[in-house]
C-alpha cells in the first residue's frame, strides 16, 4: 500500500538537507550573473555576424553553442543540492497526502472503493436480474388476462389497468434501488486506440493551437522524425520533407 510504511521521521532528514534561504539567493544570483554574462556573449556575436565570414561565425558561433551547454551543465551542478533537497521534502509531503487519495491503488480509500464498486455492482445487476424477471412475468400475466374468456372485454380492461400499475410500481421501486451508472470501457483489441485517437481528434485535436497539439503529440512526432532522419516519408499533403543540416 502506497504510503503504508511512510514514517515523519524521514521529514527531518530532508529538512536538514535545506539550504538556508541566504545560500538559495547566493545560488540564484551566482547563477543568474552567469547566464547573463553568456547571454551578453552571445547578443555581441550576433552583433558581429554582418562584419563577419559564414567560415569565421560558423567557428565563433560552434564554440558560444558548446559553452552554453558546458556552462549549463555547470549551473545544474551548482544549484543540484538545493533542488534535491526542495524535491526530496516535497516528495515526503506528497507521499503523506498521497495515503489517502482513493485514485492511488492500494491506499485504504482506494480498497474500500473497490469494495463499495465490487458490491454495488453485484447489486446492479441482482436488480436488472429482477426488473428483467417483473417485465418478463408482465408480459406473460397481460397475455393471460387477454386470453381470459371468464372476462367479458370490459373487465379484462379494468384488470389490465390495474395490473398495469401494480407492475410500474414494482418497476419504479426497483430502479428507485438501482445505483447511478455510468458507460465506461476496456481495451479488448489494439485496434481500439486508433479509434480512440479518431475520437480526440475531432473533438479536441483539430481545435487545439500548433503549439498545444506540438506538445501534446511530442512522443508520436519525435518518432516520426526519427524515422524521416533514417529517410522514411510518411505519404501526407499536411507534411513536406527538407534537407536539414545536422550542427
């Protein structure tokens, strides 16, 4: 169970790791001049380009590019202990909340829904079963009382009514117990994910931004441009292939 052997003891320890507010802004401030001071580099050499040959900015623009992610690597370094530490503490915390989120398997909230979902389905259906059984004990009773030849046609009117009401009471009382319901689904055959695509698509997809569905989709575009770099082409009017340098 998700949290069962969670101990507050394990709090402190995460808290001494924590940097005193004054180290977070040394850190910060550290960091920021550095960035700024690259920054500043870069902005220069974009000054620069029109003065310069492709050869010489190519060359002078390979080294800023390399030094921006060597000095990058250097600021994570710097501020690693200090995220670690924010990350660990907030996990604790997280852990503690997350014992008793019903939607966590294995919480003692999420055991009980599955009881209370395990035995409202069985009375779900015990019901449909009786409502199944009233409607099929209905038609045969209403048959009978037609067939009647004892009753004259007016009586078998009035019996019909009568018998009628009994049978719509019985029905509303039965469904008075039912549980609410609601549709739901599971995956029997892969086929079904294209048709859940299909279904996101065109209510949601279409309608979203470039740059929301570029997000969205990162994973599926990531491998299709995979693919286009080892020179597979989708065949689609929406897409067109480039030659794309490689830095």
């Amino acid at each position: 169970m998700e949290g069962k052997d969670l101990k507050v003891t394990t709090l402190p320890k995460a808290v001494e790791r924590l940097a005193s507010a004054d180290e977070i802004s040394r850190v910060a401030e550290q960091n920021a001049k550095v960035a700024q001071q690259m920054r500043i580099r870069g902005e220069e050499l974009l000054s620069q380009k029109s003065a310069m040959t492709e050869g010489d900015f190519e060359e002078k623009g390979r080294d800023y590019v390399e030094a921006c992610d060597s000095t990058v690597k250097q600021l994570k370094s710097n501020r690693q202990s200090i995220t670690r530490s924010l990350t660990d503490t907030s996990k604790v915390f997280t852990s503690i909340e997350n014992s008793l989120l019903p939607d966590k398997e294995d919480t003692p909230a999420w055991e009980v829904n599955e009881f209370r979902r395990h035995w409202l389905q069985k009375r779900y259906e015990e019901l449909l079963s009786q409502e199944k059984s009233v409607m099929t004990a209905a038609e045969r009773n209403r048959i009978k009382i037609t067939d009647d030849e004892n009753l004259t046609d007016g009586e078998k009117h009035d019996k019909l009514v009568e018998y009628d009401l009994s049978v719509t009471k019985s029905l509303a009382d039965i469904r008075m117990e039912m549980p609410r319901t609601r549709k739901a689904f599971r995956i029997i055959d892969r086929s079904a994910y294209r048709a859940i695509f299909t279904l996101w698509w065109s209510n949601i997809g279409l309608a979203m931004e470039p740059e929301e569905l570029e997000k969205a989709m990162h994973p599926m575009l990531a491998y299709a441009r995979k693919k286009a770099a080892d020179r597979y082409r989708l065949v689609c009017n929406g897409i067109e292939y480039y030659d794309e340098v490689i830095l």
